[in-house]
C-alpha cells in the first residue's frame, strides 16, 4: 500500500512546473526528493501533502486518495517559521490540537522529543530567544508531534552544527524503524546518499533519473581512485596517464575512465616501490550523478 | 469547526498575552476615567481658586468717564460679577497717568470712556496685547447694556419700566417633520466615531495577525496542519471576541465613570437616556459583529498577499479607503439624520455598522430598514469571505513580489487550485 504517486501534473497558468511524475512507497524508508532550485520540488510536497490539487494525475495513500481529512501527514519546511513571540510549549500544543491531538498524548509526545533533540529546556521560552538551529529543533518536533504515518522533510539539515545533525539523523532513524514513511528533500548530496534507498531527480518538472540508489550507482562505472601515499606519487600518476581531481599531501583524487585504469595505477605504485597507505576505486556519488543529469 | 475554535482560541490566548494590546487598552481606560473626571478636576481647581478670590484679589479695572456720559450708572459693573473690582473716575485722568498705575500694579487695565456726536469711544488700556484682538465681550456687552439703561434713566423711565425693555428670553426648538430625533446628534455622532475605531481597529489586527503568520513563514506548517478556509474565520473569530470584550470593557468603565464621576444630570443633558435600551445593546453588538467581520475578512485578503512586512501599509490602503468613506457617509449625514442620505448610509454595508445603532438609538429608524440593512450586511459578508478565503488559499504560500489586483482575479478565478 504506501504512498502512490502517479503520473501527477502541475501548471501554473501556461508554465508545466510538475510533468508526469510517478513513484511509490511501499514499505516505510526514506526517499529522496532531488532537483535544482525551481525543478518542482515543493509543488510536488504541496501536492502530496494536499495543500495544492493536482492538475491530472493520481496521488493515493494506502488505496486512498490523498485529502487533508484522510491523511496523517508531517512536514517541515524548508522555510523555517515559528511564532517568535509564543511560548514553545504552547505553539507546538496548538498544532498538535489542531492535528486533532489529545492533550495527555501530545505533552507526552512533546517530551519525549523535547528530550531526544535536547530542547526541553527551552519549552517556556519564546523562539525568538533560540539559536537558529534549536529554533529547526522546535519546528521539527511540530511535524512529529501527532505521529504522522507520511513525513516530508525539506532540507532538514541545513543551518545544524554538527552535533544537531546527528541528533536528528539518529531521530529519523527513529521514526523510519517506527513505521515512518519519509520524504526527504535536500541539496546536501552526501544526507540523502547517507538515508534514501530511493531517489527521484526532477529538473524542470520532469524526472530525469529515479530508481533504488545502489542499483543506479552499479550501473556507472568507477569513476575516481582515492589514493594515499607515504612517498609523493605525482610523476606515477602522470606516468599512467590519468588526471589529478585533487590533491593535498599526497592524499590524492584520480579521474578515471573505467576500473581497469584504476588496477594498472595500483601495479604502477608497487612497481615503483610506493607505500600506499590507502587505495579505493570509487563509483560516481549522488552529487556527480546529480551534476552529471541536471547540470547545463 | 472544532479547529476553528482551535485556532479561535489560540489567537485570543496569544492576542491576550501581548503587552502591546494590554497596555494599549489600559491607556484607552485611564484617558476615559480622566476624561470623565474633567469636571471634577475643573471644579476641584474653581474651588481652590474661588477660596483665594476674595474681592481683594479682584483684578482691579479703571474706568474713566470724565464726561459723566454714564450718568453714574457705571458703578453698577461691580453688581454684575465679572470678576473684576472697578474703580470709576468721573474726572479726566491723562494717559501717562494711567500708564503709571499700570507699571506700579496699582491697577490691571483701565477703559477711557468719551463720546464724540453719536460715536462713544472705549479705550481699552493694558499693559501687553500681545495675546489680545478685541476687547472682552463682558466688557462690551456690560457698558453696552449700562448706556441704555443710562439714556432711558435720563427719560424717567423706572427700574420696573427698564425689566419690561429687557425681558428675559426663553427659546425653544420645534421642527414640522414627523420624525423627532432624540439625543443631542454631535453626541451621537462622537459616539459613531468610537464605533468605528473599535470595528476598524479591531478588524486591522486580522492583517496584521495573517502578515505575521506569512511573513515568519509559520504559514507553511499552519496550512498542512488545518484548512486555509478555518485559519481566516478561526483567526477572524479569535480577533473578534477579543474585540467585543475590549469594547465591553470600555463601554463598562466609560459607564460607571459616566454615573459615578459626571455632575447630575450632564448625561441627560447630552443623551436621551431612554433610548438606552437592551435592544438598543443587542443591535450594537451585532452591527460591530457584522462591521468586524466585513473589514476584518477584507483585511485578512490584503494580509494575505503581502510578502514582506514594510508592505502592509500598502495593501491594506484600498480596505482603509473604503472604511474610510464609508464612516465619512454615515458621520456627516448624521448631521441630518432624517435625510434620505443618512437612510442610505444606514443600508450601504461599508457604513451600516457605524449608522444603524445611531439611528435606532434616535429612535428614527424603522424596523424595515433594519431588516434590510442586517441583510444587505449579512450578504455583503457571505461574499467577501468567498472571495477572501480563496484569494487567501491561493495567496498565502505566495512568498514572491507584492500580488496584484489582477494576479487576484486570475487567483480567485483559478478557485481549485489549493485546497481553500
């Protein structure tokens, strides 16, 4: 059952911003949302999440059309917005009560997340006395607050220190094991690389890649070698014919054309009495697929 | 409509908890309680000042009438409570003498009194007329009085002959229309100005509310939590009782104020107080609930298509146009409140909310009218919170450039494209 989206439209007068999109969710993970900013990103998360119709197509839940009334969804935008000038506590019961909430359920709710994503302290404070990042903290804890079966995530990440970032990592591990459906969408390559088994690219509205992320990665050759060295490699590498990416005492990024490049690189460096410290053929990542597709 | 509520009440919680609002109504109170209390203070102040004004601190005023053209009559000036104590000299007195007593604070003024043929002449000498363009009317009127009592004294004419001259008047007022409006019509039209802050005021803070909500971005959770449709009437609704028990609040106080702080009788001088009925309470109240909701749902429009805070002003100005114009129709047309003017100004629902109490508080409207009136406002609401809320469902994820008028009918024309 899961979420269905299929073959959903969207314009804006003359201007097509979502063109045939199609992809499902069967089971609960998370899937990752990819595109250029203006690809049709947040028309497509408005459309799941019922604020905006569709122009043609079908987008269901469990077998059921998607409507406000039928669905128990999260969201957290990629706008950040809390009431600056509202008690925590009390801003984020008003939106567990106007997500029919009961009250014993959502204070419950709201200290256990309180607690994991260390904000409890700050329940009786205004948002405007936050840091940003604990003021993200906040609004996430809205979009979870009612134990939604479907959540979007829209740039969760960005603005968090390190140590925020894996608090939160460690919540939506959290809730996918819970039986959470998530959509996450993102520019920081490396978190949905790190999160989504499936990934859809939009560029203009259209899809230009979607699949399982592994099985699209198998399906392009290695790419570049990471190499490190204890003697400088420089004249080896040049010698082999391939192309420095980067480089900094002597932990280096080779460009590639296929593995076999890469094999004839390893044998040069033993050859020539190298003591290689570190040596790993790579696959493209998401953020050189994602170049590769939507890049002009 | 149990999230209206929801939202209902978190926004009298939150309008509630707001200093500005609660120091705002506070010094609305405190200048009501003052402004009641004025004739106290005044006469708190007369007393303390009639306590030192004894005779003897009169200003003292000489008046010189070397030709005796007064026949002594002006002696009668310290009989008419001036306030002044007045020296007469019926011999010449020459100017830099005057000048003199002046300077030495002997005396305050002095009024040189000659006559040339028919012409009798007052010079009115003090020492600074800066602050002067004529001389005091008392004056006037008190010499002007005295010389025609002196010239029918010269006739032989008796003190009892001289009351029949100057009979004392008593004016009434009778109009030959049907309608007989009661109350004083200034008092009431100050009253319809205070109805109109309330309902304006009141209603402008929906925008302000709804700008905040887009402008934090706040709006894009609100949305996914709750229709467009229940945010504006859960707002308008919120803003709304908050009003209404701020206007009976004041109301209130302006009341016991009025019974415990006025002279006796100041308030029937000024209002009928017959007409201050229960009915008359129930129709005010819901001619503020009907104007609210008409400006407040305009006002939730505007809000929603602003992008940026610094263009409230701007988008609000069309709503303020017209509230503007429609106060203005039912304010100078209650200067005649049986004209078919102030009639329509009771109907047309821009103006209706700040006339129709008015005129029934005059006892000149009738029930027809107010039937139609409720309607036409009834209606006029129904579809401007049509439209509002589909340009507001529209409008609201709108972070862009300022909507237009025209991006506003293509908005309301696309009427499917959110879910309102």
């Amino acid at each position: 059952m899961g979420l269905v989206v299929k073959n959903v439209n969207k314009s804006f007068g003359t201007k097509k911003v979502v063109d045939n999109i199609s992809f499902e969710m069967k089971s609960p993970s998370i899937y990752g949302l990819l595109g250029t900013n203006g690809a049709g990103k947040t028309t497509t998360i408005r459309m799941i999440l019922g604020i905006i119709k569709m122009g043609s197509g079908e987008i269901t839940w469990n077998g059921k059309h998607v409507e406000r009334k039928h669905v128990n969804f999260g969201y957290l935008p990629e706008e950040r917005g809390v009431y600056p000038k509202t008690k925590i506590y009390e801003q984020i019961m008003y939106f567990a009560r106007l997500k029919g909430m009961d009250k014993k359920k959502a204070e419950e709710n709201l200290l256990y997340w309180a607690k994991k994503l260390e904000v409890e302290e700050y329940l009786q404070v205004t948002p405007e006395k936050l840091s940003k990042g604990n003021q993200q903290k906040i609004q996430f804890i809205t979009a979870i607050i009612h134990e939604p079966e479907l959540l979007v995530l829209d740039e969760p990440f960005s603005g968090l220190d390190p140590v925020n970032t894996e608090l939160l990592k460690n919540v939506i591990l959290e809730l996918v094991r819970k039986g959470t459906y998530i959509i996450m969408s993102s520019h920081q390559m490396h978190s949905i690389e790190e999160f989504a088994s499936d990934i859809l690219i939009l560029d203009k509205g259209k899809t230009v890649l979607q699949g399982n992320l592994k099985e699209i990665k198998e399906t392009y050759p290695a790419n570049k070698i990471m190499l490190s060295t204890v003697e400088n490699a420089d004249s080896i590498i040049a010698d082999a014919n391939l192309k420095i990416y980067s480089s900094k005492d002597n932990d280096y990024i080779i460009n590639i054309k296929n593995e076999d490049e890469g094999y004839k690189l390893f044998n040069l460096l033993a050859q020539n009495n190298i003591r290689v410290e570190k040596f790993e053929i790579m696959k493209p990542s998401l953020h050189d697929i994602f170049i590769e597709k939507v890049g002009e | 409509m149990k999230d209206v509520w929801v939202v209902a009440s978190y926004t009298i919680k939150d309008m509630l908890s707001k200093k500005s609002f609660l120091i705002s109504t506070l010094i609305i109170l405190i200048m009501i309680v003052v402004g009641f209390n004025i004739p106290n203070i005044i006469k708190a102040f007369e007393s303390s000042d009639t306590e030192e004004a004894t005779e003897e601190n009169f200003s003292k005023v000489l008046v010189v009438d070397s030709e005796n053209i007064y026949n002594g009559m002006l002696e009668k000036l310290n009989d008419m409570q001036l306030g002044y104590k007045f020296e007469i000299a019926n011999s010449e007195i020459q100017y830099e003498e005057i000048k003199n007593k002046i300077e030495a604070g002997e005396i305050e003024e002095a009024l040189v009194i000659t006559k040339q043929n028919n012409t009798v002449k007052v010079e009115y000498i003090l020492e600074d007329i800066t602050m002067m363009n004529s001389i005091p009317e008392e004056y006037t009127i008190a010499l002007s009085n005295l010389y025609t009592d002196a010239q029918l004294s010269k006739l032989g004419y008796t003190e009892a002959q001289l009351q029949d001259f100057k009979p004392m008047f008593e004016y009434e007022l009778k109009q030959t229309g049907e309608q007989e409006v009661k109350g004083n019509v200034f008092v009431i039209m100050l009253l319809s100005l205070v109805l109109f802050y309330a309902i304006y005021f009141c209603a402008y803070q929906v925008s302000t509310s709804i700008t905040t909500e887009k402008t934090s971005k706040i709006i894009e959770t609100l949305v996914t939590s709750t229709k467009p449709r229940t945010i504006v009437l859960g707002k308008t609704l919120g803003i709304g009782i908050v009003g209404l028990v701020q206007v009976a609040v004041i109301i209130t106080v302006a009341a016991t104020c009025a019974y415990f702080c006025l002279p006796e009788g100041a308030l029937e001088s000024v209002l009928d107080l017959s007409q201050i009925t229960p009915t008359l309470a129930i129709f005010t109240v819901i001619y503020f609930i009907l104007g609210y909701a008409t400006y407040a749902l305009l006002y939730a429009l505007t809000g929603s298509t602003v992008g940026k805070p610094e263009d409230v002003q701007t988008a609000n100005g069309p709503v303020a146009i017209v509230a503007v114009i429609g106060f203005y129709l039912s304010y100078f047309t209650m200067m005649n409140p049986t004209s078919n003017l102030n009639v329509f100004a009771s109907i047309f629902p821009f103006s209706s909310p700040f006339c129709m109490p008015f005129r029934i508080m005059m006892g000149i409207a009738t029930t027809s009218q107010i039937a139609i009136s409720i309607a036409v406002l009834v209606a006029t609401i129904l579809v401007i919170a049509n439209v509002s809320i589909k340009i507001y469902s529209n409008a609201i994820l709108n972070y862009g450039s300022k909507i237009s008028f025209k991006d506003m009918i293509n908005m309301y024309k696309n009427k499917d494209d959110r879910n309102s």
